[in-house]
C-alpha cells in the first residue's frame, strides 16, 4: 500500500485514514526542524503496519521538503532504528 498521510497543518499531524480510522503523528516546529514526540494508532488497525506506513510517509514527506526532524517519539526512534536510509533527514 502506497498511501500518503496527509499533513493536518491545523491540528499539527500527520493522518493516515484506513478503513475510517485515523493514525496521527504529532508534531510541533522547532527551530532547524520539525520535532516529531506522539504517535498513535487506533486499536482497529492494531498489528497492521499502520504505524510503520505513517512514518515512513512522513519522512518520505520531510526528505522531499528538505526538512529535518528530531524525533522524540518512541515509535519514530524504533522505526529510525530499524531503517538507516532515513538517517540523513534526521537532525544531528
């Protein structure tokens, strides 16, 4: 599945919707980046790769604008841990 998530500027998240639910990584901008530090994914899409599909949207997103990120989310760290390519849009 290539679906995009959608950056809620409003609401500062990025949504990914499947099946009528919403996954979100919140964020808030810093200065040199964009500090990811929640994400969630609603129990119905539990297990599925949802998690892992909105972030790697969201750094495919981040590197495309040029921007860095701090990721200060536990699952954005888990997910960068397993996924070196993404190094590079990662602050630091």
């Amino acid at each position: 599945m290539n679906e995009a998530a959608t950056d809620n500027k409003a609401l500062h998240r990025f949504e990914l919707v499947i099946d009528g639910a919403t996954a979100f990584a919140e964020y808030r901008l810093t200065n040199g980046g964009t500090e990811f530090y929640h994400t969630v994914v609603p129990e119905a899409l539990g297990g599925k790769g949802v998690g892992s599909r909105l972030v790697k949207s969201v750094l495919d997103q981040m590197r495309a604008r040029g921007t860095k990120i701090k990721p200060t989310c536990p699952f954005f760290k888990a997910f960068l841990g397993k996924h070196p390519e993404y190094q590079d849009v990662v602050i630091g």
